[in-house]
C-alpha cells in the first residue's frame, strides 16, 4: 500500500502545482481557488496516511520474522 500513498502525495501536489502555475488567473477569475487548497491539503493528509503504512509494514514484518 506505500506505493499507492506515495503516489496519491505526488499527483496531488503536481496537480497543485499546474494549477498553480498555469491556471491561477482562471481559478480566481471563476471563483474556484479552494482547488488549490484541496491540492494541498491531499497532499499534506498523505503523509500522516503514509507514516500508518510504514509502521503497519514494519510491524507486519516483525510479527512474521518472529514466527
């Protein structure tokens, strides 16, 4: 499941990214620059998301080393 964690981080914050710098004058224009917070805040929620994979990972594998 990290792989997918890592990944959701990434294509938000690319998205954040070309949203920010391409289409900045049209979010505001049309009213919709929460899409840039919705971008970061995906962003910022993935990594406490990830640091629970990690250590659900790590423990899986101390449990299975244990045996």
């Amino acid at each position: 499941m990290v792989p997918f964690a890592v990944a959701g981080i990434v294509i938000w914050a690319v998205v954040g990214l070309v949203l920010l710098v391409f289409f900045r004058e049209w979010l505001a224009d049309t009213g919709r620059e929460h899409w840039l917070w919705t971008c970061l805040a995906g962003s910022l929620v993935g990594f406490p998301g990830l640091a629970v994979m990690l250590r659900h990972d790590a423990n899986r594998r101390r449990r299975r080393a244990a045996r």
